[in-house]
C-alpha cells in the first residue's frame, strides 16, 4: 500500500479544522481531517476506494469518537457551501454519513472502515441503531 499526505485547502465540514489530501497508490486523492478524522469523499472515490485493497487504512480515526460527530447534523459542502443531505447505507443503515448531490460525501471517523468490512454484525447493529 502506498499513500502519501499534503495539506489541502478545504475544511472540514463537521469540525471546521484544515484537512490533508491523502494519496492512495498515486492515483487517488481523499480528504481528511486533521482533527476528527472524518474523510471527504469527491464523487465516486468511497467506490473506488472501497474496492482498493487495504484502503480502509486511510480511515484512521476512532470509531467512537467518530460517533460523537454523528450528532452534528447540519453541516456544509466543503466545495459548494450548500447544505448536505443526511443518509444512511442501504445495507449498513447504523452507518450515516452526510452527502452533496453535486460534489461527494462526508463521512466520521471509522464509519468507512465499517462500510468496507461488512459482517454479520453490522446486521445486529443496525438493529440497535435506527437507520436515518
């Protein structure tokens, strides 16, 4: 696995801290944020990553203190500044992340480490938390 990190222009949109581009094999760049750990997705790079080996590596942060950012609702596009829809994963709905339907999708600490891992305890989880 080869990833490399530079610092970004964009803030995070749950925080408001600086975010560093991550490079994941040259070919891809990931925004996170150098405080909460939550990652910037641009549009189709949580798919393409998914399918990266090891690319839950760049997700670095604490799930649980990913979950605390879950209370955070309203939030903005860190490209646009428009308002970002919540959501929850069709087949993971415990895992909610925050999207603009023009640039990508945000989501906390840990929540992308989840989402590449699916087992059969998501499905127990998602019993205990609502879906959005």
């Amino acid at each position: 696995m080869d990833y490399s990190s530079n610092v970004h222009s964009i803030e995070c949109p749950k925080c408001g801290h600086g975010m560093d581009e991550i490079s994941y094999g040259g070919d891809l760049l990931i925004d996170r944020c150098t405080n909460c750990h939550g990652i910037w997705f641009d549009e189709g790079e949580a798919d393409l990553l998914k399918s990266k080996w090891m690319g839950e590596a760049l997700d670095i942060g604490k799930a649980s203190t990913g979950k605390k950012w879950d209370s955070v609702d309203d939030i903005s596009c860190p490209r646009c500044g428009n308002d970002m829809e919540k959501a929850s994963d069709p087949d993971q709905p415990h895992i909610w992340y925050e999207v603009c339907e023009d640039h990508g999708m945000f989501m906390d600490a840990g929540e992308f480490s989840d989402l590449k891992s699916e087992t059969p305890a998501d499905w127990f989880r998602s019993l205990i938390k609502r879906s959005r």
